[in-house]
C-alpha cells in the first residue's frame, strides 16, 4: 500500500514540476507582452472566449465528476 502512494505523489510531483516548465514561457513571454500590447477590451473578448470553451480533454458528465472532487461535502 506503501508503495502506491509513493508511486502516486511521485506522479504528483512530476506533473506539478512538467505544468510548471510548461507554463514558464507563457508566463514570461506571452503574457508580458499581451500586457503591453492588449487593450481592455481585447482581453475582455479573450475573456469571454475562454469562458465559452471547456477543458478539451473532458465531456461535459467528466467535466462535472472532476469538479465534484473538490466540492465539500
């Protein structure tokens, strides 16, 4: 049983430190440079257009279960 959870935190800790190499550049390039050149109204569409489309990897009844898992209760 031990070894399980081991094997799972490490799963853990090797996709918090791959999310986090994959978002560097995002958060040191792409996002300086929207920043200074978006207008209030360019992220307010870019606002929206996010808030529109799910998590492609989920169907909507997946989408639901994963988020139950972090509602109390």
């Amino acid at each position: 049983m031990r070894g399980d959870l081991d094997r799972f935190a490490a799963a853990v800790e090797k996709f918090g430190q791959e999310t986090l190499k994959h978002m560097a550049p995002e958060e040191s390039t792409v996002l300086p440079l929207a920043k200074e050149h978006l207008t209030a109204e360019d992220w307010s569409e870019t606002g929206t257009a996010f808030s529109e489309n799910g998590d492609p990897r989920f169907d909507a009844e997946t989408d639901h279960d994963c988020r139950d898992l972090f509602t109390a209760g």
